[in-house]
C-alpha cells in the first residue's frame, strides 16, 4: 500500500471548502433542533447500566421494550444538553462483535466539564478500562461492546480550541 498523497488530499479538501463551505453569517438555519438520541447495541443490559451509570456517570433515565423486537430493551442515559445516549439489546439474536466499518459508528464524542474529565479519567483507570489520552483534553476508550468513545473537555462548538460551530 502506497503512502497517500498529503498535497493532494489537502488540495481535495480545500476544493470540497471552497465549493461547499460558508462562512457563518451565510448559512441557513439547521432543520435539526439537535440530535435525539444515538442507540448502539447491548450485549448486557446489566453491564450496559454499570458502565455508563457507575463510571461514566451518565444517568439511566428509562428503560423500555423496543417495539421493534419483542424482549428487547430500550434504555436511555442523560449526556447533557437534553441529548441521549441509548441502547438496544437484541436477547437471542446473535448480533456478532462490534466492527467499525463503513456507513457504521466511528466512535461518539461526548463533552464534559474540564474538571469532570480529570475525575472520570481517573474513573476509567481505577476500573480497569483501556484508554489513550490525546492531547489533555481528549480520552478514548472502548464500553464493554466495543463501542469507541471519546470524553472531551472543549465546549460544544469548539475542537482542540479551534470553533467548528
């Protein structure tokens, strides 16, 4: 496999700026009031709860049956800002492990308080989860599916101090 081509990659991204791209003053408004929820697969409801409850301290705000798939639950976890997280969980029906691929989940990136995300660092290392910090203000780790998130310290709006809001 051949290295890609970095002047040719930044020049089709400039190229896709300069067609697509407008300064803030001349966009439309969004049709979107936000983003609802996000549902990823669960394994194990129990565990699911544990890890976004206990560690991460995003608090379980109900739990459901799925309509779409009798025995199935559908829970949800408060992230802030009036957004969800949520989860089905599929008894029965061999979903497979997680895999990234394309049109799939690359991973969710969640803000916290600078503050919060020292703690909860700390959370992950005292319960054992695997995690790489990027610069000192982005974590990524993996939930008990596999699933990659990221904790970021940077407001909303705002990536590595840089708007893109």
């Amino acid at each position: 496999m051949t290295a890609p081509d970095t002047a040719s990659i930044e020049a089709g991204r400039e190229r896709l700026r300069s067609e697509h791209l407008r300064p803030t003053g001349q966009r439309p408004p969004s049709a979107a009031r936000g983003l609802h929820h996000t549902a990823l697969i669960s394994s194990d409801v129990d565990r699911t709860i544990r890890f976004y409850q206990d560690v991460l301290e995003f608090p379980l705000t109900e739990l459901i049956e799925n309509r779409d798939y009798p025995g199935s639950s559908h829970f949800f976890f408060d992230i802030g800002n009036g957004n969800l997280l949520a989860f089905f969980d599929f008894p029965g029906l061999d979903v497979g492990p997680y895999a990234e691929v394309l049109g799939g989940l690359h991973h969710i990136a969640i803000s916290v308080e600078p503050g919060r995300w020292e703690q909860l660092v700390d959370k992950l290392e005292n319960a054992g989860v695997e995690h790489t910090v990027h610069s000192t203000v982005s974590v990524y780790f993996r939930d008990p599916d596999g699933a990659r998130i990221e904790l970021i310290a940077d407001p909303l709006g705002e990536m590595y101090g840089e708007k893109v809001l």
